[in-house]
C-alpha cells in the first residue's frame, strides 16, 4: 500500500476516469485504485480499504474549477476568466493565476522547447 508501490498514473482516478476522494462506508481517506481490465470486475474496489470505488466521494472537478474561476474575477476585477482546464485540478494557485493572466495562452504544467 505504500504510494511506491502504485501506479503512478492512476492517481486517485476511478474506472470511469472520475476522481474519487474518502469512503462513505469506511474511515478510508482516499481512494487507490488497482489496475483493471474488463476482465477484472473484481478489482473495481480500492486498493487502501477493499470498497468499490462509487462507495467513495465523487470529486466534483466541474464545480471546483468554477469556483477557482469565481475567485480569480473578484481578485482580478475582472468579469471573466478563460475557464481552467480539467487538469487544473492539480494546480496550485500560483498556476491559476498564470492561466488566467495570460488568458489561457500559458499552460503552467506543459514545458516548452522541450
């Protein structure tokens, strides 16, 4: 259960490509999941607590992200923002703010001349 021994690029991703974060049927903090094909239904659960994943918190991106963008107006005094991407749900706020002040013409996570 180590985080050395998962699968980096899962993260805390479900079978639908969805986040999931604490159980709603255990004190499990968050959702590991396992590798799984179609074959494995079986493995639909979390790794950290045996759960299937729709018994964790579905992580609302959409509704986060939003009110990311709300804040950025206000601080900005702006009326609009170029709305963030899925992906900037890792980002800290440093690189929202990025994104925002150059309009979305700079993705802080992607390195150029690379």
């Amino acid at each position: 259960l180590s985080p050395g021994g998962r699968d980096a690029d899962l993260g805390n991703l479900d079978p639908m490509n969805r986040p999931r974060a604490n159980c709603e049927s255990c004190p499990c903090p968050g959702f590991v999941p396992l590798r799984w094909s179609l074959n494995s239904a079986d493995k639909l659960c979390c790794r950290r607590c045996g759960c299937r994943y729709t018994e964790h918190t579905l992580v609302e991106v959409d509704a986060i992200l939003q009110a990311r963008e709300e804040r950025a107006c206000v601080s900005l005094r702006r009326s609009s923002v170029t709305p963030l991407p899925p992906d900037a749900l890792e980002w800290d706020a440093r690189e929202c703010t990025l994104w925002f002040c150059t309009d979305g013409a700079f993705h802080p996570r992607k390195a150029f001349g690379a």
